[in-house]
C-alpha cells in the first residue's frame, strides 16, 4: 500500500535533493534517466506521482504532456523540475501538478510533497480496489446470468468465468450484495473488455445515489484498514531490533 513514484531525472544534485524527500515519506521510488523507458514503465505500472525534468533532459516536456494524455497513470499527481527554459505557467500548462525550480531546496520540495500526499491518497482512495468475492447477477443481450465477481472499485466492478455471455461496449444491468447489512447494489454498467480467460471488467455507467454512498462507505473503510495495516507493519519493521 506504500505510494509509488516514477522519476524521470539524471542530474545526480537534483535526486540527491528529491530522493532523500520520498524517502522520508516513505515513497518507492523508480528512476529513469531516459524518457523512453521511463514512459515504458507508465504503461506497465501504476505510479500514484511521477517527477519530470522538462529543462535539463530531453523529452522531458513531452513525457509530462503524454502522461495526462495515456490511458495509465494519467491521474497520477505530477511534479515538474524546471531551470529557466520553462516557465511555471508553462508548466502549468502541460499537465503539472506542481512545479520545483532548480537548483532544489529540500524545504521546498519537503512542503511541495507533503501536500502532494494528501492528492495522492485522495486519488487512491478514489481508485481503490478491493476483492469482493460475491454472486452478481446480470441482465444482458443473452438473457440473466449469475456469475462471480473478483474486485470492485467506486467506478467498476470484474467479473470471473462470463465465458460469451458478455461483449465489450454491451451495456448490462446488474445487482449484488456488500458483505454488510442492507448494501445490496443495483446499477447499470457497460463491458470494457473481455479477457481469454473469461474475466470481464464493467465500468458503472447508472448508478444510485444511494448505492454509490453504500459502495463509498464499505471500500473507505476497507481503504483506511489496510492503510491502517500496511502503517503498523511500516513501524513494526523499522524498529531497532534486540
């Protein structure tokens, strides 16, 4: 559950200031010093914030421009490392976040990321999915199924073993129960994609007020939990040992 951070950077002064930062926050850091393989690892990987050289290293404009612009990590909280050649409304512009001027401070980009995290967590949370191993059932073009489910997030929802029952860009209605009292969830939704092992991923497209609240209220708690966990865990392990 520790926040994941990609850095697109080879000035050994700038990460000497920035990594020492994601290290106090506890933030795993991967870094690039090429454009092409860092913008490899957006599309295989989930990072919650990505740090770009726009000035000093080439393709560093471009590469923050195409995150908002891909399809992965383009929710990702993104911070720009300028020295002059763009400006911070340029910056801005082209998709950051936030903006650092170099040379970098620590203090600086310590206030910077701290506000970050709290974006960061948002996004997450927004995001987060979490198993759900429940009987769905769903009305589509070949009639009503029940079939199981693997996870679910605020914005969908995938399916195990649907075989042909279901098409991608298919629109379906669908209900299934939270493990909770009374959070019995009745949608609608569309068919993202179909997998060869038979998994679907839905994507919500109608759903309730009132089931929204009962599915935001069960994945915050089950979010703040594992938070929860992964901090206890975090503490437990950095403690001196006997």
């Amino acid at each position: 559950m520790k926040l994941r951070c990609l850095v697109l950077c080879d000035e050994l002064k700038s990460l000497s200031v920035l990594c020492p930062v994601l290290d106090k926050y506890e933030i795993c850091r991967e870094i690039c010093v090429e454009a092409a393989e860092a913008a490899h690892l957006l599309k295989t990987a989930h990072f919650d914030a990505v740090v770009a050289d726009c000035d000093d290293l080439e393709s560093g404009k471009q590469f923050l421009q195409d995150i908002r612009q891909g399809k992965s990590n383009r929710t990702a909280i993104s911070f720009a490392l300028v020295n002059g050649g763009t400006s911070v409304q340029d910056a801005f512009a082209m998709g950051a976040s936030f903006v650092l001027e170099k040379p970098l401070s620590a203090n600086l980009v310590l206030r910077a990321l701290k506000v970050g995290i709290g974006f960061m967590l948002a996004q997450r949370r927004h995001s987060f999915r979490h198993t759900l191993d429940t009987e769905v059932t769903v009305n589509g073009a070949q009639g009503s199924h029940r079939v199981r489910s693997q996870n679910v997030s605020e914005t969908g929802i995938r399916l195990s073993s649907i075989r042909r029952l279901l098409k991608p860009q298919e629109l379906v209605s669908m209900s299934f129960q939270l493990p909770q009292p009374d959070a019995n969830i009745e949608c609608k939704a569309e068919v993202v994609w179909v997998g060869d092992s038979g998994d679907a991923g839905l994507q919500f497209v109608d759903i309730p007020p009132s089931c929204t609240k009962k599915l935001q209220l069960w994945l915050h708690q089950a979010f703040e939990q594992q938070m929860e966990a992964a901090l206890t865990n975090s503490a437990r392990m950095s403690r001196p040992h006997s």
